[in-house]
C-alpha cells in the first residue's frame, strides 16, 4: 500500500474531519481517488468520441429540409 501527501486548505481539512469523524478516513480517500480516475478516463473517453463523430459527420451524406420533413411524416403516420 502506497502512502500520499497532498497540501489541502485548511477549512477544508475541517471540513472533511467533521464529516467523516467516524470513518476510516484513508478509505474515503482512496474511493474519491478512484472515482476521479474513473472520471478522467469518462472524459477522456467522451473526447475521443465526440472526434471520431465530429470527423465522421464530414463524410455523411447530407439531407435537405424537405427530406427530413417527409422522413419525420412518415414516422407518424
């Protein structure tokens, strides 16, 4: 198991103290640090997505309004 050192404001070292005063406090820590890698990796993942989208929305072929109203009729009917 590694041990961490991070520098952290103190109202908010209170803070953290008073909300998790019967906790195991490096459990708390170690899950917050994993959701933020899970969260890195989401957008990372969601930036990538939005690329490969964005890039392949060059190539698709276009409708015109008229077209995309008649497709939307016909979904209704």
């Amino acid at each position: 198991m590694a041990t961490v050192n991070f520098s952290v404001p103190d109202d908010v070292k209170k803070a953290f103290d008073r909300a998790f005063r019967n906790t195991n406090k490096s459990a708390v820590i170690a899950e917050l640090m994993r959701r933020a890698v899970a969260d890195s990796e989401l957008r990372k993942r969601r930036a990538e997505l939005f690329t490969i989208l964005t890039e392949r929305r060059r190539s698709r072929p276009g409708a015109s309004n008229a077209q995309i109203r008649a497709a939307r009729a016909t979904g209704r009917r």
